[in-house]
C-alpha cells in the first residue's frame, strides 16, 4: 500500500512539473512574440526617420546644385523648379523601397 500512495505521489508530482513546463512555454512564446512586435515598429519608425533625413539630404544637395550652376538666377525660383520637377519621383521611389522593405519578413 505504502508503494501505491507514493507512486501515486510521484504521478502527481510529474503532472505538476508538466503543467508548470507548458505553462513557462507558453509564456516564453507571448514574450517572443510581443518582441517581434517591438522590434518591428522600431524597424518602421527607423525607416520614416531615415526618409525624412533623406529627403532633407535631397534638398540641401538640391540647392548647392542650382546655387553652383546657376547663380545669377532668382534662387527661390529655381529651387522650387527643381522641387517640383524632381522631389516627387525621388520621393515615390524611397516610399516604396521602404515599404518594400517593411513588408518582407
């Protein structure tokens, strides 16, 4: 009889341990996922940040262009020339490099 009891102890011991495992899984995996999370809105605010210095580079870079090449013109006026003839396809084809790089795994 003093077998069976612990035996059947021991049965009720194992069953905890498994629970108690399953348990610490689950909750390694939610905490793995919530990281992967994290770690992706840090990635797509970094990206919006790296445009928006990118897009400043463009235009620091576009106003010694003009000021170099032209500078007998009305400055103003050809900056926003260059702007309006340049910024926009610059700006299409680093939107969708990021978002190409946001969607992939």
């Amino acid at each position: 009889m003093a077998g069976d009891e612990t035996l059947a102890d021991l049965r009720v011991a194992m069953e905890g341990c498994r629970v108690d495992k399953e348990g610490r899984l689950g909750g390694l995996e939610k905490w793995k996922k919530e990281q992967n999370g994290e770690l992706k809105l840090i990635r797509r605010k970094g990206s919006a940040t790296l445009v928006a210095i990118i897009l400043l580079l463009i235009g620091v870079v576009a106003n010694l262009a003009i000021e170099r090449t032209t500078p007998a013109q009305d400055l103003p006026a050809a900056v926003e020339e260059a702007i309006e003839e340049q910024l926009p396809s610059m700006i299409e084809s680093i939107v969708h490099q990021v978002l190409e790089s946001t969607n992939t795994p």
